[in-house]
C-alpha cells in the first residue's frame, strides 16, 4: 500500500469507528460539502453534506442504537496523485422491531485529494438483493 492509499485506509478506518461511536462529527470529517451519497435505504440520492449527515442522525444512529455494530472488512484502496476509491464490506447490526438483525453492507467511496488532504466525494452504500431465476421480468 502506497501513502496515498495508507492515508484513505486511515481516514475510512476513523470514518467506521466515529459511525460504531455515533459520533456525527466524526461521520462527517473528511467530506466534501457536496458529497454526492448513495445510501442502502431512501432517498435514492441525497446531496450535500447537510442531507448525509441528517440521514445519519435519523435514520441509521436510531437504528444502530448505540449497542449495534458497525465493521469496516476487506478494504481494499486504490490511488494515483489525486483520485482514490476504496471499496469494502459493512458488518451493520441494529434493532428493528425490537429484535437484532443484521445485514453486510457492500461500500464505494471516491476521493479527491485537494490541498494535499484526501476528501471523500462520493459514497455509495449498498445491499444484495437476491435473484430468483426461476421468476420472469416484467416486460
């Protein structure tokens, strides 16, 4: 792992740690104010950072409860001189209905590197969905 590429690990690695804490400024350190976010439930984009954080607060913290997991696993970061990517897996677990579940969560996130720090510009979470095969699309 180049240094580029140590620095995205470090920053997505605190990323995980302020989530699992619910540490909102944490969340959001390392963002760009116009992140662009895919998240795994709605809306289907959610732009800016004021939009990212306030679907943390109401939608993933309540969930996660504090007593939840949240796992960076298989980070894997790529960088040249000013764009990085890193992709990983999720461990999330929280309550729904009063009963603990949990999912693993698949993580895209883009970077820009400006004024020598990295910045994360574009995050997508998402969740597999299983295929039946034996089902036929709509036409």
């Amino acid at each position: 792992m180049n240094n580029d590429e140590a620095a995205i690990a470090e920053i997505l690695n605190k990323w995980a740690a302020a989530v699992h804490a619910r540490d909102i400024d944490g969340v959001t350190a390392s963002h760009d104010p116009n992140l662009l976010y895919f998240d795994v439930v709605g809306p289907a984009k959610i732009d800016g950072i004021d939009a990212y954080r306030k679907s943390w607060l109401e939608l993933f913290f309540p969930w996660h409860g504090g007593t939840g997991k949240f796992e960076l696993n298989e980070l894997r970061v790529n960088a040249s001189q000013d764009v990085g990517f890193a992709t990983a897996l999720l461990g999330c677990e929280g309550i729904e209905k009063g009963e603990r579940v949990a999912f693993t969560v698949r993580l895209t996130v883009g970077l820009v590197k400006r004024v020598g720090e990295w910045i994360v510009v574009h995050e997508h979470h998402s969740e597999s969905l299983s295929f039946d095969q034996n089902k036929t699309s709509p036409a």
